[in-house]
C-alpha cells in the first residue's frame, strides 16, 4: 500500500478578532485564503495562539513545525521601534500580538526555520532586526490601500527565484511601510514610489524572504504569487 506523504506543517500566528461571523465573542483567525495558498502549495496551514512568549516558551512550541508564515495585521505598536509618538492612522495594535509575533520571527530567523513573511510580518521582521516604520505614508500619491501595482524584483535573489520574475503586479493593502532597514536585511522589491516591497536577510541559516504585499489574494491564479508558497513549503520539506 502506497503511503501518501506527510504534508508539511506550517505554523501561522491567529490575528486577534473582535467578532467573527458564527461566533458569540472575540476570535482568533487566519485568513482563508492564506491557509488555501498553504494547502494548494503541498502544506499543511496550521493556526497557533499568540500567548505570551515571556510565560511560555516560544523555540518548544514551533518545534514540531517545519516553516512558518507570518501574515498581515494590524500596526506594530510604533514604542517597539522606538517611535515616542503615535500617529493617528495607527490602528489594531496589541501588544501581546506584537511580543509573540516578534519572538515567533525572532526563533524561525535564529534557528532557520522557514519563514514567509507577509505585509505586517515583514514590518515585524525588520522591527526584530532594529528597523524602524513610517508609521503612515500619507497622501494618495502614495496609496497602497486595496490596490495592484507593479514591483521591481532583484535579480539573483531568493524573492526572484520564487516568484521567478523580475517584476511582478501585486496586490496591496497597508498605509504603513519600512523606513529603516533591520540590521542585515537588503532590499529585494521596490515600488515606483520608493516603497520597500520585499526584503531578505543575509547569511540567514534557512529560507526566509518577506513581502510587503499580499500574495495570497491572487495566488490561486498568478503563478508567480503561488510560487512563494510553493518555495516556503518546498523549504520546509528540505528541512524535515
């Protein structure tokens, strides 16, 4: 009898929600579509709780996983990259989200577990590096609220490999963007705006690369943007 492979796990950090349809009080989520991106690419999408990574111990409970993805969310809370005032456009900031986000990235880049950081995971990639954020983008000439716009890829990267071209139309929805970047990291997307849309780390010990946008709002009809789940998932399955 032919034993069908085990899927790869993939850890995803729930956002925090104040309802959700079907249930009584607050939730935990996962976008579907990101978990649908994961299982379509060979993963298994699995959606752990954010607890506080000072009272349990982040590195034993991502140790039966073989990558992560780190999603979209609400703002970092701008006193984590040293920010001492807020703007008004800040939004959906918490502060247990933020610690255990921060300590999740800070495991897989240490450790090389496979990592795809997406929209405010990459802003939590580059805060866990010492980067900082503008903290709003201000005006419509820098729009990126709901809307597709072309990026420029860099050539050679692993952000390339994946998406396997050098310019892509991707999908975005944030008003904040990297001011900073974290120590290490280089700049491996760009929007004609100036934007840092992809980012990597070098020497990192495992696969990691972060985007700005979201490839999992076409990735079930862009076979670029279904390459990056695809790359995560085939990390993962080297790693095992």
């Amino acid at each position: 009898m032919t034993r069908t492979p085990t899927r790869p796990l993939i850890a995803i950090p729930a956002r925090f929600s104040v309802t959700a349809s079907a249930l009584r009080y607050a939730a935990e989520v996962t976008a579907r579509a990101l978990a649908e991106a994961v299982w379509r690419a060979g993963g298994e999408p699995v959606a752990i709780h954010p607890a506080d990574p000072a009272a349990t111990d982040v590195a034993t409970r991502l140790a039966r996983f073989d990558g992560v993805l780190l999603p979209g969310g609400g703002d970092v809370a701008p006193h984590r990259y040293g920010a001492t005032a807020t703007h008004g456009s800040v939004y959906d900031v918490d502060d247990l989200q933020d610690a255990f986000d921060l300590g999740v990235a800070r495991l897989a880049l240490e450790s090389g577990l496979p990592l795809l950081a997406i929209c405010r995971g990459l802003q939590v990639v580059n805060v866990c590096l010492g980067g900082t954020l503008q903290q709003d983008m201000g005006g419509p000439e820098h729009e990126h609220r709901d809307v597709v716009h072309p990026v420029s890829i860099t050539r050679g990267t692993l952000l390339e490999r994946a998406l396997g071209a050098e310019k892509a139309e991707v999908s975005c929805y944030h008003h904040q963007r990297v001011q900073s970047p974290g120590t290490g990291l280089a700049v491996t997307a760009t929007a004609a705006d100036g934007t840092i849309e992809g980012l990597e780390l070098a020497g990192a010990p495992g696969w990691f690369t972060a985007v700005q946008w979201h490839p999992e709002d076409t990735a079930d009809r862009d076979p670029a943007q279904r390459g990056l789940f695809d790359a995560l998932v085939r990390a993962a399955r080297t790693r095992r």
